[in-house]
C-alpha cells in the first residue's frame, strides 16, 4: 500500500511521547500526555463533539472490512434514548484469514515503526476525546466528566503505556550480535545472530459493557505493538466506542502504507454469543478479557491454543483500624462508594470494623457510629440531585438494579439506597449506594452455607462488616483475597504494626493495597505508568495493566544464526 504519512513523519512528531513514556514506565513518575479537562481540547471542542456523536446516531458505521454479511447493532443508552447505529455484521470466515495476510508486512516493520503508528491512532483519538466520550458515556452510563476522563484520557494513557512496556521489551534484545569464541591456538568460532521479535497471530479483544475503552486499550495496543491483528469483539451494549477506535486505527494503518486488516471489528447479533465460538478457532493465539468470572474461568480453560488475559470479579476490601483523620476518612471512602455508582471494579465493597470501635482523632467510634457517619457522608455527598447525578451516573443495566434491590434483604440497612432524577435525562436508572451491616463471626464455614459479603455484589452495594479485632480483619481479609480475589485493599491505621501487617497479607496474597486515604486520591483510581492495576496473583485477574508480562508473552524472538 502507498504510505501517505511517513515513518520519518511519525518519528519527528510521536518519538518524544514514546521516550517520556518509557522514562515514566522506569521512574513511575506522573506523566500524561492526555488531558483530563474538558476545556483543554480547545473552544469549540465541547459543541463539536457532541455534533460528531448525534451525527452517528441512526447511521450505519462503515469500516470497508472484508467479509461483511449484513448488519446489527441494538445499543440503548443507559440515559434513555436508543443510539439506533447499525454495525457491519463479519462473516469470520473471510475476514480472519484477511487479518492473518497482513501479519507479515507489520512484522517487518519492526517495534518502533509499531510504536509510532499505535502513537499516531491514540493521538487522533486524543484529538476527538469529547466525540468519545459520548460514546462512552451512552454505552456504560458514566457521567460526562468521567467518561472525558477515564474512557478518554485515562484510557489513552493505558494505550500509551501498553505501547512503552511493549517497545522496551522488544528492544530489550539487540537486533543483531556477533559472536565469537575462542578456540585457544585456533580460529574462534564466529557467527553473526539476528533476533527478531515474531508475534504470535491474531488476538481477540473481548469488551466490557462498564469501560469499554479504559479496559480495551491496554490489551489493544499490547496486541497491536507487538506485531499482532486485533479483532475487537465489543459488548453488545457498549460497541461505539470501540468501533470508533477500530475506524480510527484502521485509517492510520492505510495513512502508513499497512493493511488496515490488522485491525478489524466483530458485532454480534443479539443473542448470538460470538465470543466461546471465536476463542477456540485457532486462528486466535490471544485474548483479552474483562468481565464474570465465570466466562474468565471457562476462557482460562478452554482456550488453549492462545495466551489469555483476564480481569474477573473480586471483592475489595478496606480494613479500619484507626485514623487520624475521622473526617477526611468518612469523605474519601464516601466518594469512592459513590463514584459511577460503585460499578467499578475497584469499588470497595467490604468495610471491616471492629465491633469495640476505632481511635481517632475525633475521640473513639463505636462500630455503629462509624457506620453510621459513613451513610452521613454519603448522604451529604450526595444530596443534591445534579451533583448526585454526576457522580454516579446511570445504572449500566437492569442486572445492577435488580442485585442492588435485592441486596437491601441481605441484612440490616445502615443506608438505604434513594432513586435520583437526573434533571437532564429523566429516563436514567440513577440510585444512590447502599450500605448493610453483616457480622464477621459468620464466615460461612459453620454450616451455614456463604454468607452474602464473601461474594462480588456489583454496583452500588456495600457491606459495613463487624469484626471482633484488628487480628480478624486481617485474616478475613486474607481468606478474601485469596479466595474471592481482589483488584484492591485498602486500610486505615495509624498503628505501625498494624500498617506491616496489611501489608504482609497483601505481599502474601498479591493484591494492591492503599493507606490512610484522605485526600484526592481514592482506592478505586489507578494512574498509568505509576500504579499497578490489578496484579495478576489472586483470583480476581491473571494479569496486571500494565507490567513487563502483560506484553512479553505476545511476541517470541527467533534467532537466526549464520558463520561470521
């Protein structure tokens, strides 16, 4: 294909966002090249985003990818209105064995013209984040500030860090060495080594309804990076975003002289359950997942002809010892309860608390004073209306709702969970979060079957546990890790020995922890190329976004030796 954007071209504007990025993947430092502000992308941003959104709405999205045999699509905002686009349905038949033809060409091209053509897709992405955000917003029911934020500019910068660790670990080796050994009196042997990074084949991106993009871009661009086709396989109430993504990556592609068949996009039809079908087809050497645990689990066993990468379910924990800070401790966790109405999945749902109380600076709290400041704060947090409504969003489907209502049976209500009304979108599903006290003593290992904390509540649900120590804390929240998973722990302390011992369950169960939260920064938000998320060593996800083993299993080096 004729390259109308050159590499030398990439080189001169995206080289140097590549060497910050791989200088912030060693230091950890912040860095972002991403803004989060809504007003940084320029006057007229805001009006043409929104434009470009409503001008999708009631068309069909075309891609000119091969293989198409009709059209779909059935996404409903969780705001209300229906987004009535229609989506190229893919005949997988002709179209994988397209993706497949144009490995070879991207091989060639070796991990630096990769990373600079991956730079240049998330840079035209960047340029279009309140388009995306739209999109983002009316297919998970994230608020607009934070579909801006975390499904645009947060999820541009996992891209971009997936991009680093795949860069550096494909140079990590030289592309060519000579080597020599002596022989003693005789000649040396010499020969002359090439290694070359291979990638593995295509890889299937499997969708989530929740964060379609901040979920899907660090495996994207992974795949991508390193050599690989993508297919993207969106959830069927979240595919605009990521087809939007493919669009745009698909035209960078063809701009550089490579097939735009590296990317491609598969919508099912309703019903038809696409994704068990193409993890087993042994065109498909990798696959990346965000969801149940259930379908994680069968993808972990099934599909064995691929490298799997998964993000299950986990139940996140926080342990309340003590503080030295009552108040900034009651708002930080009441925002984190609330933020996207808990449909995250590092949203804290267990609050360990010893019955006895807790030291603060405020004087000791009871169990039930703490439980009850805590529904203070929420309710305080969120009682207005408008500002209820962006932050917590809309309910992303009527599943949330139902596990929401039925948890309020689960034990006593420390708070109950209130219907709001979004004033701009009367149809959103839009509820506060809610709160029940449990006791820690039944840990379901008496007879009496599990007991409902031990097991993911997703939304906006929120246990305040009793726990007759600190010493069961801990230890309850050890079984929890390693049983259940979790994406993140958290714990206030101001006790040095109970401090090291978090610590110790979390290194012993492999789980990201946070301490003595206060201020602006909250247990479920993680900052590309600073913060780990997830680690991929408990039950909740096989993997970390991002670290060096997220991208080193998509590629092997072959070596190719000849006589010097």
């Amino acid at each position: 294909m004729t390259a109308q954007l050159s590499v030398q071209k990439l080189a001169e504007t995206r080289r140097a966002t590549l060497d910050q990025a791989l200088d912030a993947i060693r230091t950890r430092a912040y860095f972002s090249p991403h803004p989060e502000h809504p007003k940084a992308y320029g006057e007229s941003a805001p009006a043409d985003g929104l434009a470009a959104f409503q001008a999708l709405r009631g068309t069909r999205f075309e891609l000119d990818q091969p293989g198409s045999d009709g059209w779909t699509g059935a996404e409903t905002s969780p705001y209300g209105p229906a987004l009535g686009v229609e989506y190229p349905h893919a005949d997988l038949d002709a179209l994988l064995p397209a993706m497949r033809a144009a490995m070879p060409d991207w091989r060639r091209a070796g991990a630096e013209t990769r990373a600079l053509v991956c730079l240049e897709i998330l840079a035209r992405i960047s340029a279009r984040t309140h388009e995306f955000a739209h999109a983002v917003m009316h297919t998970s029911g994230q608020a607009f500030v934070m579909a801006l934020q975390a499904g645009g500019a947060n999820a541009q910068d996992r891209g971009l860090e997936a991009v680093a660790y795949a860069y550096d670990e494909q140079t990590r080796t030289p592309a060519r060495a000579g080597w020599s050994k002596p022989q003693g009196k005789r000649e040396p042997l010499e020969m002359d080594k090439t290694f070359t990074p291979v990638p593995r084949g295509i890889a299937l991106l499997v969708g989530c309804n929740t964060f379609p993009t901040w979920n899907g871009y660090p495996g994207l661009f992974a795949s991508l990076a390193t050599g690989n086709p993508v297919l993207v396989k969106p959830h069927p109430r979240a595919v605009l975003p990521l087809a939007l993504t493919v669009r745009v990556a698909r035209e960078v592609l063809a701009e550089t002289g490579f097939d735009p068949n590296l990317v491609a996009l598969a919508v099912e039809r309703p019903g038809e359950g696409i994704a068990k079908d193409l993890a087993v087809r042994p065109e498909i050497r990798i696959i990346d997942y965000t969801g149940s645990t259930a379908f994680g689990d069968w993808l972990e066993a099934n599909a064995r002809q691929a490298q799997v990468y998964t993000e299950k379910a986990g139940v996140n924990t926080i342990v309340v010892d003590s503080t030295a800070d009552y108040r900034g401790m009651l708002g930080n966790l009441a925002f984190s309860l609330s933020l996207y109405s808990g449909q995250m999945c590092t949203t804290p749902q267990n609050l360990l608390i010893p019955r006895d109380g807790i030291d603060t600076d405020a004087g000791h709290k009871s169990y039930d004073e703490v439980v009850g400041d805590l529904a203070g704060a929420v309710d305080k947090l969120l009682g207005d209306d408008a500002r209820a409504s962006a932050l917590l969003g809309a309910l992303v489907n009527p599943d949330v709702k139902a596990r929401l209502e039925a948890a309020a049976e689960l034990g006593e209500v420390a708070l109950a969970s209130r219907e709001v009304i979004n004033p701009e979108y009367p149809d959103a599903v839009v509820r506060t979060p809610l709160i029940v006290k449990a006791d820690g003593a039944r840990s379901g290992r008496d007879g009496a079957g599990e007991v409902p904390y031990l097991a993911e509540c997703f939304g906006p649900v929120s246990f305040a546990v009793a726990v007759d120590s600190t010493r069961d804390a801990l230890d309850l929240l050890r079984r929890t890790v390693r049983e259940k998973g979790a994406m993140t722990v958290g714990a206030y302390t101001t006790s040095a020995d109970v401090e090291s011992a978090v610590e110790e369950v979390c290194f012993e169960e492999s789980a990201q922890l946070s301490l003595n939260l206060t201020g602006g920064v909250f247990v479920n938000q993680t900052a590309a190329f600073s913060d780990f998320h997830g680690s991929g060593g408990n039950p909740a996800a096989n993997a970390a976004l991002c670290d060096a083993a997220f991208v080193a299993n998509r590629f092997r080096t072959v070596e190719v030796r000849r006589p010097a």
